[in-house]
C-alpha cells in the first residue's frame, strides 16, 4: 500500500506514483524518491495522483518540496490526476496556485514541451 | 472497537483504539476511520474525506509533539475514540503526555510555497470545531464534523 513507482516516458520525463495515502509516513518516502530521480540527472517529473485517494499536510509539504527541489536542479513539477479529496485540499491551501495541475499524466508531461 | 447502538433508528456508532505515539499508528487510525465508515454507510463522500483529513492531522500533530519530547520522558499511549450519530462525527484523542502549548485562535495558514505549518490551519479550515484543553494530566483534543443534511432532506 506505501509503494511508489517510478516510469520514464520516451521524452525523459519520469512519472512518480504516489500510494493510495500520502501521509507523514509515505511523504519521506515521495521526497527521497525525487532526489534520488533528480541525483541520477532527472528533474523533470510528473507525480500522478490518480491513486493517491488522502492527502494531508504532510503530503502538501512534500509536494512543495519536490517542487523546489526539481527547479533548483534546473527541472519542474508537474501533478496529474487529482481526486477529489485531494483537489478538495488544493484548493482550500490556494496549492493550485504553484504546483501546475492537469488532469491526465499526458497532458501533464506535455506541458514541458512548451 | 465497540459498537454502541443506542436506538435503532438513531444510532451511535464508537470506534476506539489505543495506540503508541509511532507514524507507523497512522496506518491504524486510517484503519479506524474505515472502520466507523463501514458501520454508516449512509455518510456522505465530503464529510468522510474532510473528517478524516482533521483526524490524520490532529494524530500527527501529536505524534510529532511527542518526538519533540526529552528522550528521558515516558512513553504515553493515545486514545483514539471516533464516534458517529445522526447529527454529528467527532473524535477525541486522549494522552498523558505534556502540556502542549498551543493557541488554536491563533493558527494561520502558510503561504504557498511553505513546507510545514498547514495541519492545524487546514483541520479548522476542514472541520466545524477544534478544541484542545488540558485536563488535569491529560491532553484532550476534540474535532467536531457537523454531518450534511441527506439530499431531499429540510433538516
């Protein structure tokens, strides 16, 4: 259930899946799992959220965190796929204002291209 | 865990658990929270997910609390008790451990790009009522989630 998998798309983007919880047990975890993408030369990432059904402040921290991290390394974050809860949460935090949301990890990883 | 069923149109449903101040008793509350869910079917989807978001951060902000301790302070257990009836779901979690010092009339929320500090802020902003009190020995945190009206419903 605390699993989160890493995918590369053709273009280089990896893709992080987060699990069904992002909590203060699994949001160590989503942070050490982009720096090690971001130590091996990948900074640009989309985290699909399409799993991930509870988010808490814990999550959002790690979230921002990531973002940082990505654009320090010259990279950016994406998300994708929010449920409802989750973009519940976005919105009540004003998060949607500076982690770029889309609905689907392809309109998501697109958006580098730009 | 007990089940309480006072009336049997008008039931209440207690769900309790005593837990070690670990992150690893997350998992268990969520579990808990199920738990209450799959005795009242009849809750709505934003009061589940708004209820369940102040529980998480309520037991993570005491968990944490009690990392922060001196390492020669004894190890206090939490009570978790959730409870749900017709009008409202609340939970209390109960401890011995300090005094925490907190003024919930004072949380704010964070900017955007802030990495910690949203908990307490988004638990009042998710919820009806949040209240901490100290009683005698012990800490008692209560939220409160006031339940929506069922659709049709002039309540």
């Amino acid at each position: 259930m605390t699993d989160i998998s890493t995918r590369t798309l053709d273009d280089g983007i990896e893709v992080v899946r987060p699990p069904e919880r992002l909590n203060m047990v699994t949001a160590p975890r989503l942070v050490a799992v982009i720096g090690d993408l971001i130590a091996g030369g990948h900074a640009r990432v989309v985290i699909d959220l399409t799993a991930t059904e509870f988010i808490d402040s814990s999550g959002l921290g790690a979230l921002v965190s990531c973002l940082k991290k990505t654009r320090q390394a010259g990279g950016d974050l994406r998300i994708a796929g929010s449920t409802p809860h989750v973009q519940t949460v976005f919105d009540l935090t004003n998060l949607g204002r500076v982690l770029q949301l889309s609905t689907t990890v392809e309109i998501a990883s697109a958006t580098f291209q730009t | 865990m007990t089940t309480n069923p006072h009336h049997v149109n008008h039931p209440t449903t207690v769900c309790q658990l005593t837990l070690p101040p670990h992150p690893e008793s997350i998992d268990a509350i969520h579990d808990l929270v199920a738990a209450l869910w799959a005795q009242n079917s009849q809750l709505s989807d934003p009061d589940k997910g708004r209820f369940e978001l102040g529980v998480i951060e309520v037991a993570s902000n005491i968990i944490e609390d009690m990392r922060r301790a001196p390492p020669d302070a004894p190890q206090v257990n939490i009570v978790v008790t959730l409870t749900a009836d017709p009008q409202e779901i609340t939970a209390r979690f109960c401890d011995e451990g300090r005094a925490t010092d907190i003024d919930l009339s004072a949380v704010d929320m964070p900017d955007e790009m802030a990495e910690r500090g949203r908990g307490l802020a988004l638990t009042q902003a998710m919820l009806d009522d949040l209240t901490y009190e100290r009683s005698g020995s012990t800490n008692i945190w209560t939220l409160t989630c006031v339940r929506a009206a069922p659709k049709g419903s002039a309540r």
